[in-house]
C-alpha cells in the first residue's frame, strides 16, 4: 500500500492514539532514549493536553490504517515556561535570545517513525509537515547530542545547533530550522 500523509490540527491526531503509542514506544525504546514501553502511556496522556496548545500541528504517516510515524509542533510561549528543559534551554541561550529565537517560534515536539519504517523519508515529511506555516520560518526543536543519528538526520535537512551543552549529564541541544532568520547568528562551538 502507498503511505499517505496527513496534516491534522488539533484533536484530530487522537483519532490515531494507538498507532502513535506503538511508534513512540518502538521508536523511542532504542539507544540512546532506552525508555520502557509504559512511556509511551505518558506520552499519549501529554499529547491529549497538547493537541490544545496555540498553533499545534501534528501529521501522520500511515500505510493503510497503520500509523509509521508522527510529528507534533506548536507555537512556543513567552515566556517559555519553567519546567521540562526550557530552564536549561534559556540558560544556554540567554534570556534575549530565548525570547528573540524561540518566543512566538513553532516549537517541534516530538517526531518519530517506526524502526522498521526508516530510510523511507518519512522523518522529513513529517517534520517538513509541521513546520511549513512556522511564523517567519522560526522553528525549532530539541534533541539529545547523544542521539548521533538525530543530529545527523536534523543537520542533513539543514537544520542548525544553537546551543552547546556542557557535559552536565543532560546533553540537550536547541536546534533551528532551515528558514530561522537567527541562524546566521550562531556562534559556532569553542
């Protein structure tokens, strides 16, 4: 079967729960990310709250009924707020860059694909999917520069690292897409 693409806003993609629990579980159960299975429960109870949020955007990859991957995004607020990695994003970035880069930007959440559905550019769609309508091209994203083959996926669709985490143990990096007019101005790593 032909895999198709949906872009669907708001509750929508909760009509594809179990599908999304499946890849998140699969995708996210690999090296680096190691997370049991039951994280993916987490996820979905998170996601029914974030399908609410400002400017959310999510997209599906299915083959036939079969979800093969998922993306989600939305509109980050201002200021960004005081849990998750944001204090560390912030930290890293300064609170004038943090405004000026992320405030207001599309912030991409989560983007996953089944394991046995790489190498098929389903990552890109998806990812290209949810960031298409960001405001002024400002999207962005966060990822662990442990996870070699992420950075590289992001860096190959031009995305660029804006922050250079200190070996504190969490490793967690802001990346800016492609048209985020602030890419010019990131300091390359001492």
């Amino acid at each position: 079967m032909a895999v198709t693409l949906h872009h669907l806003p708001g509750p929508g993609l909760l009509a594809h729960r179990d599908g999304i629990r499946a890849v998140y579980a699969a995708a996210f159960a690999e090296p680096p990310w190691n997370e049991d299975p039951a994280e993916a429960d987490v996820y979905l109870a998170r996601l029914a709250d974030d399908v609410h949020r400002p400017g959310f955007a999510g997209a599906v990859a299915l083959d036939g009924d079969r979800v093969l991957g998922f993306a989600t995004a939305w509109t980050s607020a201002t200021p960004l707020p005081g849990h998750r990695s944001y204090p560390r994003v912030t930290a890293a970035l300064g609170a004038e860059r943090t405004t000026a880069w992320l405030c207001g930007g599309l912030e991409v959440d989560e983007l996953a694909v089944a394991p046995a559905a790489h190498g098929r550019g389903l990552g890109r769609t998806l990812l290209e999917a949810v960031t298409r309508d960001a405001p002024d091209g400002r999207s962005w994203l966060l990822t662990s520069v442990k996870a070699d083959a992420t950075v590289r996926f992001y860096e190959r669709l031009g995305w660029r690292q804006a922050t250079h985490p200190a070996p504190d143990g969490y490793g967690t990096a802001v990346f800016l897409g492609p048209h985020h007019p602030a890419r010019t101005a990131i300091v390359p790593p001492l």
